[in-house]
C-alpha cells in the first residue's frame, strides 16, 4: 500500500509540474533535441554505431547460418543478402535511415 501511495503521489506531482510547464517548455525541449541529434558529432556517432551493428549482424549471421544451415527462414536469407549485395556495389545509404543525407 505504501508504495502505491507513492506511486500516486509521484504521478501527481509530475502531473502538475508538467501541466504548469506547458507548451513553452515542450517547445523549448523539442528545439533542444533537435539541435542535439542535428549535431554532427552526436550524427557522426550514430552512423559509426550503425555500420559497426551492420558489421556485427553479419558476422552473426554466418555464425548462425553455419550452425543452422538450412533451418534459416527464406525471408531472413533473401533480406541479408539484399542488405550485403546493395552494400557492395556501393550503394549510398540503407533501410535504417542512418544514412547521412
């Protein structure tokens, strides 16, 4: 009981907080987010961390696929393997919307 006390209270207070706020510090956080994720380094991160996950994904699934063989889903074979073709003809960006246009 003590903790849903707690948990009511704590809604309660946000509540009011976040009403007395308003639409003037929602704006003013949507500005700053968008000048955080606008910044090249913080963009710069996110693609290296995306090509680092492709890389890892497919290392990963010659693991798998090595192991499993034929069990692989055709629709999880033919996906990887569009990925990996379009990525050696050197096509510019991908399906993750990491690319940096």
């Amino acid at each position: 009981m003590r903790y849903r006390l707690t948990f009511v209270v704590g809604l309660a207070v946000g509540y009011v907080l976040g009403t007395r706020a308003g639409r003037e510090r929602y704006e003013q956080l949507k500005k700053t987010a968008r000048q955080v994720a606008q910044n090249p380094t913080v963009r710069n991160t996110a693609e290296t961390a995306a090509l680092q996950g492709r890389q890892f994904a497919g290392k990963a699934y010659h693991t798998v696929s090595a192991k499993v063989g034929d069990h692989m889903p055709d629709s999880v074979a033919h996906r990887v393997r569009s990925l990996r073709e379009r990525n050696v003809n050197g096509t510019a960006g991908d399906d993750w919307g990491t690319s940096n246009t």
